[in-house]
C-alpha cells in the first residue's frame, strides 16, 4: 500500500508533535499519593505518606483509592490535605489532580489546588475563608450561579481576598467546566515551564499565561468545603512530576540532615576509601556506638564509582548494626520467655503426682466401706436388742409401782369435798 503525500504529511506533524512529550516525566514521590499501581493511597488507612490531614468539624475519610475531604452529609464540613515537604524544582514541573464532586440537584461547595509559601495547617479553609497568603489557588465551584468554573488567584502576602467584594475581579484567569456529578474523576492538571504556565482540564487548556512563573519552596495542597446541601470531594490521586531526570529522588533540599552529618559525608566524598567512624547516639545511651543514620541524597550528585561504593558501605553497615540491634533483642525477648515458662512449671504440681495421691485416697475410702459392710454381716445383734428389751421392761414395771404411793403422798391446796375453784 503506497501512501500519499498527505499522509505522509500528516505523520511527520504528529511526530513533531510528539517530540516535546517525548521526554520522560519523573514522579516526585514525596508531594505525589495513588499514582503507584496495585498500592493503596495509605498503607494503613490513617494517613498519607508525606501529607497531613486536618479539617473543620471533619476529618478527611482515607480510603484505598481515594480520599473524601467532605461528606455526602451532613453539610458545612472541610477537610484538607497539605504536603510535609516544599518543592525545590523550579523549572520545568507539573501537577495532576483527579477530584470528583458528587452531591444532590443543588448541591454547593468548592475545592482548592494550593501552592503557598506556609501550609495550612491547622485548619482547612477555602478561597472565601482563608487569610493573607502567599502563593498560588486555583477555584473550582459554580460561582455566581455558574454550571462550574475553575479560577486562578495570585497572592504576594498583602491581599486579603476574603474581604474583597467581587473576588472574581482578582483572578488572572479561567474556564467555565461543570464539574458535579460527572460519575467520573476529572483531571487538573497545572504546568509550568521556563517561559509559560498552563492550566487544563481532562487534557482541554483553561487558561494559560507567560507572565506567571511560580518560586520553589512552596507547598501543595488541596482543600475542600461543602454547603448547607453538600457536595461530597474526593480525591483519587495527586502526582507531581518533573522533567529533570535527578528529580526523581527525594529533594535535593535535606532540612533534616545536621551539620555533623553533613560534614562527615563531605569528607567521605573527598577521601571515599576512609571508612565511617561510628558516632555515638545522644538519643539513647544504652545502645552504645552506633552509625549515625544517612540522609537521603541524590543519586546524581554521587559522581565517582568510589563515592557510591562509600555510599553504599555505610547505608549496608547500618542496616548490619540495626539488624544486629533486632537479634540482641529477639535473643533476649526469648531468654525471659523462657525463664518465665520455666518458673511457672516449677509452680505446678505435676499431674502424675496428683493422681497417684487421688488414687490413694480413694483406695483408703473403698478399704474403710468394705471393713464397715464385713463387721455389719458378721455380727449378732440378737442379745444386745434383748438386753434394751429387758431394761425397758424393768423400767416399766418400777414406774407402775411406785407412782400410786407417790400420789398419795401429793398435798393439794383444797380438800376433796369442796370445790377449789
């Protein structure tokens, strides 16, 4: 089959088109959730790896799949989820959120992308609700009677937009979508490059700038509130990614690694054949020298293949030494076990012993009957009734005779002739 020079044509510009997505995009697993196949958002149900949970009279429900910010009922409930850790990339970077809202024929709310300097915290507040902030949030709710709309909102920390009459008014941009009961998850998605920021919706743009490029170090989060009649969020995943390939390991940026650790990496860098002095650990006395634990760090910054073999030496010496730690203690966990089993042997009495004192005693009774039962058959009782016979006899006859002289000798108060009474 020849083809013509149409489509021809028409395959070179979709391969053209295709260059630019060509590239590989990198999770960055610590601000992403539900992106992994096969594995739940959480691994035990009660919290998200790398987020925090808050809300307003509600929790955030946290199942396998998703996450419910707010109920299908009662109404006027918020729920929030907010990144532990900021963004250090700035450049090429992209954000995906797949949210569904389902609710009765007028039901209300609205949902939030945040992208501030501070996170919130400690209470889950909406576009309408919120202080001062810096950064960036993206609306998504039927304002102003609208079938669905997503806004962009800019903030460098002075505006107060709660307070502003028309809000609407300060948004840089936006999109009519009707988002409610779709029966499906919609997908947001927030793009920015080295010279443009784009926002779209289920792969159609919303509204894009180049007058907007946003800061590294912010954190993401996504909130939600529901009206009197509710409209029930739900998040089903939020995958941030980048397309520098050093990208895909945890921040470049480690808050938590202390200046000793820090310096001694640097000297293990520059003379990787040293082996790691273990530190003593202040947390905890009784566990004597043990390496101090590595913070994570980029597999690209780790350039010699004497580094990584470095590297990897005290990453496998630590997991030895912890797992030295757990057979100690399994060791001595099956030490007490043991002593208590046999303390609590030693307390009681054997059951052979206390049969064979069972067997005795009833072997005593059963002795005892028979001697009982023998002396009863063998015996005449004949002369002892005879003996009681005659002795009740002899008592009879003597109180006969002595009662009539006992009488006669009896006085009465009155004589015979006249009456006493």
């Amino acid at each position: 089959m020849l083809a013509t020079s149409h489509t021809l044509r028409a395959i070179a510009c979709a391969a053209a088109m295709m260059l630019p997505m060509a590239r590989a995009q990198y999770v960055i697993d610590n601000l992403s959730f539900g992106h992994k196949d096969g594995e739940n958002i959480s691994p035990n149900l009660r919290g998200v790896p790398h987020f925090f949970a808050t809300g307003t009279d509600y929790t955030p429900e946290i199942l396998s799949d998703r996450i419910v910010l707010t109920p299908p009922w009662p109404g006027q409930k918020r729920g929030a989820l907010w990144s532990e850790d900021p963004l250090h990339h700035s450049g090429d970077w992209s954000a995906e959120l797949w949210f569904r809202a389902s609710g009765m024929e007028r039901g209300g709310g609205n949902l939030q992308l945040w992208y501030t300097k501070e996170p919130q915290k400690h209470e889950a507040h909406s576009l309408y609700t919120a202080p001062k902030f810096d950064g960036l949030v993206l609306v998504i709710d039927q304002y102003e009677g609208r079938g669905g709309s997503i806004r962009g909102f800019l903030n460098d920390g002075t505006i107060d937009i709660k307070s502003q009459p028309d809000p609407d008014t300060l948004a840089f941009g936006q999109c009519n979508y009707p988002y409610r009961n779709l029966g499906r998850f919609s997908d947001l998605r927030v793009h920015q490059t080295n010279g443009a920021f784009e926002v779209t919706i289920d792969g159609h743009i919303c509204f894009s700038t180049d007058k907007v490029r946003l800061p590294e170090g912010y954190h993401f989060g996504i909130s939600a509130s529901s009206a009197e009649n509710p409209d029930s969020f739900e998040v089903h995943k939020f995958v941030v990614s980048t397309k520098n390939a050093y990208t895909r390991e945890e921040p470049k940026k480690q808050p938590y690694m202390d200046d000793r650790h820090a310096q001694s990496q640097q000297q293990t860098q520059h003379n990787p054949h040293q082996q790691q002095q273990p530190i003593k650990s202040n947390s905890d006395p009784t566990l004597g020298e043990i390496p101090q634990m590595l913070s994570d760090v980029l597999a690209g910054s780790i350039r010699s293949q004497a580094d990584q073999f470095a590297d990897l030496h005290n990453r496998i010496q630590i997991i030895n030494h912890r797992v030295n730690d757990i057979y100690d203690l399994l060791q001595r966990m099956d030490q007490d076990s043991q002593n208590r089993f046999n303390d609590l042997m030693h307390r009681i009495v054997p059951i052979e012993d206390r049969t064979r004192v069972m067997h005795l005693i009833i072997e005593n009774i059963d002795r005892t009957t028979r001697e009982t039962e023998r002396d009863l058959q063998s015996k005449d009782f004949k002369d002892v009734l005879n003996t009681v016979h005659n002795a009740i006899h002899d008592t009879h006859q003597s109180l006969s005779a002595s009662m009539p002289i006992a009488m006669a000798h009896s006085k009465f108060p009155h004589s015979w002739d006249s009456p006493w009474w």
